[in-house]
C-alpha cells in the first residue's frame, strides 16, 4: 500500500464508507455479548419471569433510545454522536459530561469484555487439563489486537465485526430451533418456572440486569461522519439493530429458563454455552463457545471505535486537548485518541474487578439515556419539524421521551439498590470533571467554530 | 524451557504479539505525527460530507 504525502493546504477527514450493515454490526455489536452472558444476573435478583418482564421493560427504554437517536442523529450527522448532538442543542457543559458519558461506558465496557475473553481462555486451558494457567495475556492481547485493528482503518474494523456478530446471531438462531421450542421434549417451562419469588421488588431490582440486553446499541451514532448517507443508514442499522436484540434477548431467555432451574441460572457466568450443553450436542457447544466468544470480540470492537471517536470529537472541538482531534492521513481513522485510550483499558482490565468495571458502564449509559429524553424534548421545541431536513421522525413525540424518562429514572432506583456507593461516586466524579471544565477548559473551546449545522435560528432565539 | 507447557508457550506467545502490535502502533504513530504537519493532521471538521479534497484518493470507496 502506498503512502501518500499530504501538501499544504491538503485536508485528512474520517472516511465515508460504511453503509448499514455497518452500522447494524456496530451497534448489536456491541450489545449481543449481554445476551451470551450477564443478563441472567437478573433471573438471581427476581427469579426468570422477573428477568423477561425486565427484559421487556428495558427492551421499551432502548426503543424509545433508539427512535430519539435516529430522529436527532439522522439530522446531527457527525462524530461523537451525543456528544455532538448535546453541543449543538443543549449546550457545552452538558456536551462535556455527555463526551465523558460516552467515553466511559464504552471504555470501561470494553475492559470488562477484555476480562471475561480472558476468563474463558484461562477456563478452556483449565478444562484441557493445564495447570496454573492465567488470563492476563490473553487480557492484553484481545485489546491490542483490537485498537490494531481499529487504527488501520474502520471498514475492516467493522466488516470484521459484521461477520463475528452475525456468526454469535445465527449461533442463537440455530440453538432456538435445536431446542424444539414448540414441543416441551427439550425445554421445561411449565416444571421451571416459579412466579416471582421475591415479588415485585425483585422485578424492580433485576432492571439493573435487565440493561446487559441491549446497553450499548445507541453506540450506532458514532459511525455518523463514516457512513456513505448518514440519514439513510443510521436509522436503518440502528433500528434494525434493535429489533435483532429484542428477538435475541426473548429466545435467549427462553431457551435458558426452560433449561435451567433459576437458582442455578441466576449465578451462571455463560448460560448459553451451559444451555447448549444441556442439550447434550457437541455442535451445539462448540457453536455456542465460539458464539461467546465472538460476542466478546465484536463488543470490545466496537467499544474501542465508539470511544475513540467520541473522544476525538471532543479533541476537535478543543473540549479536550486539540491533539486527540488528528486524522491518520493514510488509515482515515482518530490514531492518537485509539493509541491514548489502549492504557486507559488496560489499567482498568488489569486492575478492577469486573462487576464494578461494569456497574460504571451501566451508569453512564444511563446518564446518557436520561440526557437523551430532555435532548429530544429540547430539539424538537427548537427546531420543530418542517424546520429542518430530518432522515428519520420517530411516532408519538413526547411520549417516547417521557417513557424513556421514567424508565431511567426506575432503573437507577434498582442500580441504587445494589450499588448505591458507586452511583454516589460517580455521581462526585462528574460533579467535579465539571467544575473543572466550567473553570479551566471552557476558555479553550473553539466557541464559534464548534456549531457546523447548517440549520437556522431555532425557535425561540 | 522443558518444564514449559502448550498453554504456558501460548500464554508467552500472547504477550509477543501484544508486544509488537503495541510498538508497531507506537512506531507508526510517530513516524505520520513527523511526516506530516499539525495543521494537516487537524484539518478534519465535523460532519463534512464533502470528500473532494482528501489525500491518499486509493482509500476512496473503502476498497480492500
């Protein structure tokens, strides 16, 4: 491959490429590993049939997550998805905690699938029969490997991810037809299923794990400025996206709690692998194991493009020093902010244990999601429709937004409930990154030049 | 090196490959940050739908 030389005057953008599949793969990407594993933990909080109606609780919050991101996003077709999106409808100091939202959730996400990719190499050496065997290489490598591939260039990045999340998709598929859901020769619902032993607090409560389904499909918007036609495949790839996780989510929770009793299901570390080995087929395993592990890959995948480019958007904007905002002139992609979010992973997969690496993601997400509710309220009063070309307008506005709201705000009960003193933290974490922003970044900010749509006056103004 | 294991050559092999993976990106990164200025480097704006002045035209397309 040649390398070019940039002559003065030449300009290095991200690379329009991708197309919605693209975008499918990003998002459900991202999301499918919390099918293979960590949804169960909601079947221990309030036993199975408190873990579907969470299921179907939260499948409700990432739609409405979904529709308000394809609405706004089809119209703010740039880096940093709700990053940007913030900055040009609510405003800086919100744009700066949406940035560092994203850039956590998807960091701290990617660290915690980095461990279990880890665990389960360490669990097959164990099961081959090797001794004193460890994880921590193989750690490392699945992030290295990864922000590799991430620094070449972002069409190869996500045709792999394409590939490995339709293969961990149809593993599903075909474990649900292997099971002969219409017959109860395999699966036992009926001798299984034990109502809701710990009523409706533990509904409540598995809210918290009822997230791992779907968070991180809202991710999609990160691809905006790489996608062919912005207005066409971000509401395609994402919507298709999200209906993906809501059938892969029901049959996943089907087929695991007609297998398993829920006290079992409920502590499990990978229940489709355990599910596929209760069928007794070693196809069906080994289909399964690579399944999961493919799930993994593509989630840290797509983590490290995702917080690459909400981190370099920031750069851009000078919300964060301006070196993070380069273009590799010959891959098209964010290198310095790839190569400066590596030790980040790192430390964090290195050092932290996984449920609290974890429990992080899941709060900034859900800062996120509960910014995104008063975003669309607020874009929709500013620039109603028939002010602005939009790719896609989501049903029902507000309702959306108001379920969403109420959702959010349910959900952070249940994560209180479990986590209480890390939701306080974090809560202290962004308080202060906020003063400082207010005091000290603030004055760098590229004041005029950050507002690049096209659009007029808002309502208003 | 006898006592060593398939797992445990594995395991060695993993922290190789990480090894120069990281060095490459590391190498790669200073060598484009000395070849190019930071004006070219910084030149990207948000949400710019027009390609036309981009170098390095092979890349166009998304071509492999």
């Amino acid at each position: 491959m040649t390398q070019y030389t940039a002559v003065h005057g030449e300009k290095v953008s991200l690379l329009r490429v991708l197309g919605p599949g693209h975008v499918w793969a990003l998002g459900v990407g991202i999301v499918l590993v919390g099918e293979y594993m960590g949804w169960n933990f909601a079947v221990g909080k309030g036993g199975a049939l408190a873990a579907l109606i969470a299921c179907w609780a939260a499948g409700m919050l990432y739609t409405c997550v979904a529709m308000i991101d394809s609405e706004v996003t089809s119209t703010v077709a740039a880096a940093g998805g709700q990053y940007a999106q913030a900055k040009h409808i609510v405003g800086p100091l919100m744009a700066f905690n949406v940035g560092l939202f994203l850039v956590f959730a998807y960091t701290m996400l990617e660290a915690a699938n980095a461990i279990t990719l880890g665990y389960l190499v360490q669990t097959v050496g164990g099961m081959a029969g090797f001794a004193d065997t460890h994880d921590k290489p193989f750690i490392v490598l699945t992030i290295m490997f990864l922000a590799f591939l991430n620094y070449r260039g972002v069409y190869a990045t996500l045709t792999f991810n394409l590939v490995i999340t339709a293969i961990a998709f149809v593993a599903i598929l075909i474990l649900f037809a292997a099971v002969s859901p219409w017959t109860d020769n395999v699966l036992k619902p009926h001798e299984l299923l034990n109502g809701l032993p710990y009523g409706w607090l533990g509904v409540l409560a598995a809210m918290h794990f009822g997230m791992w389904y779907y968070l991180g499909i809202e991710g999609t918007t990160q691809a905006a400025e790489e996608v062919r036609s912005p207005a066409r495949a971000l509401p395609l790839g994402t919507m298709t996206g999200i209906i993906t996780l809501l059938i892969a989510a029901t049959m996943t929770w089907y087929i695991c709690s007609g297998l398993m009793p829920w006290e079992y299901l409920g502590q499990a570390v990978t229940p489709l692998f355990d599910a596929a080995r209760l069928t007794g087929s070693t196809p069906l395993m080994v289909l399964l194991f690579v399944g999961t592990i493919f799930s993994t890959l593509a989630s840290a995948n797509g983590c490290i493009n995702d917080a690459s480019r909400a981190w370099f958007s920031m750069g851009r904007d000078r919300y964060l020093p301006q070196v993070f905002g380069a273009v590799h002139p010959k891959y098209r992609t964010p290198f310095r902010s790839i190569v400066f979010l590596v030790p980040v992973a790192l430390v964090f997969a290195y050092f932290a244990p996984l449920d609290q690496v974890i429990t992080f993601s899941i709060l900034s997400g859900l800062l996120e999601y509960t910014f995104m509710a008063f975003n669309v309220l607020m874009f929709r009063k500013m620039w109603p429709l028939g002010t602005i070309k939009r790719g896609y307008v989501h049903p029902f506005h507000p309702l959306p937004a108001f379920v969403l709201l109420a959702l959010c705000a349910t959900t952070y009960f249940a994560v209180f409930l479990g986590y209480g003193t890390q939701l306080v933290a974090m809560m202290v974490f962004y308080i202060i990154a906020s003063v400082w922003f207010a005091g000290h970044r603030y004055k760098f900010v590229k004041r005029g030049a950050q507002f690049t749509m096209p659009w007029p006056r808002p309502v208003g103004h | 090196m006898e006592n060593l294991n398939n797992f445990q050559l594995l395991e060695y092999a993993a922290w190789g490959i990480s090894a120069l993976l990281g060095l490459w990106m590391l190498t790669d990164m200073i060598r484009t940050n000395r070849a190019h200025s930071e004006e070219t480097l910084l030149s990207s704006k948000e949400g710019e739908i027009e390609d036309s002045l981009v170098i390095d035209p092979p890349h166009q397309g998304g071509h492999l």
